[in-house]
C-alpha cells in the first residue's frame, strides 16, 4: 500500500508550530483494510510509543490488527521523522504534518484531540495541551494581550 501523509489545514492566528507532543499522543483514526475495503466502525489510535511485532519477523509497527472481515492480519506504522509542525505560513492551505507506512491499512478519517501544543507567534508565549476536537481552539496571549486560536482544521490523507 505504502505510505500515506496525513495533511492538515487550518486558520492559524497568533500562534505558530502546532505540533503533537510527545511519543504517547494519540493520533486517532478511522482504518480501511486494503484487502476486504471493510471501514473500522469506531475510532483507534496509534502512538509512536507502541511497537508489535510483525509476523515472521519482518519488523515492527505501530499498530498490526487482524481485520474483522476477511482475517488478514494488516499494519500501520507511524514514520516519526515525517512529524512536521504546522505555522502561521501555512494558515489555509494543506500540509503533510505526518506520514504512515501502510502495509494493509489505510487511515481513511481522522479526529485531532487533545496533546498539540503551539506557541505565540510574536511572545513565543507556549500553549500546551491544545484539543482540536471541536476542530477550534482559542486562548489568550497574556503577553500580547491578545486572543490567538486555530480555527476551521479539516484534514484529508494523500499518498507519498
């Protein structure tokens, strides 16, 4: 299957680098298996933190899961050195902030939750556990005496 990036986009207003934090945050999705086409009901995560082995030894990956349907035992890893931020140059336009390795199944939705972080984008004032799950975030600037936020994230899955 290969690989798949995984674009964001977003209004970014006052704040710059939104970014996950941590090998423990939860990139929640939605998976499609490649052999079958059955779509996961509910929604599972992935973190850089697990590691499962592949069957005969051919390495490991985030997750490996056997698919409901049809039995084929499918994976997905995350490819930690494509985790891009997303800054205030990128407001309004699509950006690949992370790549999966698919090998069987393929991310088809994604939900954003809690664990990105960002900071202000003249103060560098730092935010911490940003939740875009109601896909809006808005804050403070204490510095500035401003509001900052991200607002409208929507995403969409290309290939690499």
């Amino acid at each position: 299957m290969g690989k798949v990036g995984l674009q964001l986009r977003a209004t970014m207003e006052g704040v710059t680098g939104l970014r996950p934090v941590g090998e423990d945050f939860r990139w929640y999705l939605k998976m499609k298996c490649g052999s079958c086409g059955e779509i996961s009901e509910r929604w599972q995560y992935i973190r850089l933190m697990d590691s499962v082995p592949l069957k005969g030894g051919r390495g490991k990956a985030s997750m490996v899961q056997k698919c409901r349907l049809c039995s084929r035992e499918n994976s997905i890893d995350i490819l930690s050195n494509t985790i891009k931020p997303y800054n205030a140059e990128d407001s309004e336009t699509f950006k690949t902030i992370v790549e999966f390795e698919c090998r069987g199944l393929e991310p088809v939705d994604f939900q954003p939750q809690a664990g990105f972080a960002a900071e202000g984008t003249e103060s560098r004032t730092p935010f911490s556990d940003i939740n875009l799950q109601e896909k809006d975030w808005n804050d403070y600037d204490e510095t500035l005496k401003a509001s900052v936020g991200i607002y409208d994230v929507t995403h969409q899955f290309v290939k690499c």
